[in-house]
C-alpha cells in the first residue's frame, strides 16, 4: 500500500506554499506502510520562529483554499517545531536547529520519498541543504 493520490495532492499543496514562503529543504516521505494514522509526512525548516510560523501561515491559507483545515495543530506558540495534522498528512515545521538535531527523515529512512514536483529552484535549494549535513 502507498500514499493515496489526494494525500500526494495535498502534500505538493503544501509544499509549494511552504516553498513560496521561503522553506528550506521540503521532503515529503511516505509513511503509508509503516504509519497507520498517515499517508505522507512533509517536513520543512526556516532560520528562524518568526519564519517557521510564516511558513505555516501559508500552508493553512494554501489548503483552506481545497477546504482543508488541521485537525489539529501543536507548537505554534514556540514557533520551534509546528505539526499540522490533515489527518493523512502531517506536516512539520522545523526551526533548522530542531531539524537537524530530531532528524525525523533519519528516523523515517526506509520510507520512499514523494516527488513534490516542486520545479529546479526548490529542488536546487534542498538538494543544496541536505548535502550540507
């Protein structure tokens, strides 16, 4: 089994919003076979709080516009590390330092990464981020 279409959907969504916010090194995985409460995780970082909170601003805006709101919603206030829940996708904001020192895509290693089909600039950029580690 993998990620239905509607949660690639939904992901690529929010991954160009997150892009279009200035997001840095956006992956989606799919985690369809080892997670039963999701399909996709998409995970994204920004320098700072007040970007992170920036980027999740753009994604809420971004998928109200398919009526899709999170089921719920935790760590907006820290700005460190936001996790929005669309039920089938879940997406986290990360802080760069919270990022790399919780490194979710390591803990998720063996599932296939989605194809965003974000263009060359975001691929460029987190191609750029992830061969910096």
């Amino acid at each position: 089994m993998s990620a239905t279409d509607s949660s690639i959907t939904t992901a690529r969504h929010a991954a160009r919003a997150a892009s279009e916010k200035l997001a840095e090194d956006i992956v989606a995985l799919d985690v369809s076979e080892r997670l039963a409460l999701a399909d996709v995780f998409l995970i994204a970082s920004a320098p700072s709080e007040r970007q992170v909170n920036a980027i999740v601003d753009g994604i809420e805006d971004e998928l109200s516009k398919f009526d899709q709101k999170p089921v719920r919603r935790e760590g907006r206030s820290g700005g460190r590390w936001v996790l929005l829940d669309y039920s089938d996708v879940v997406i986290h904001v990360q802080h760069e330092e919270d990022r790399v020192f919780y490194a979710l895509e390591r803990l998720w290693k063996d599932c296939p990464v989605v194809d965003l089909q974000l263009g060359d600039d975001a691929s460029a950029k987190a191609t750029a981020s992830t061969d910096t580690e």
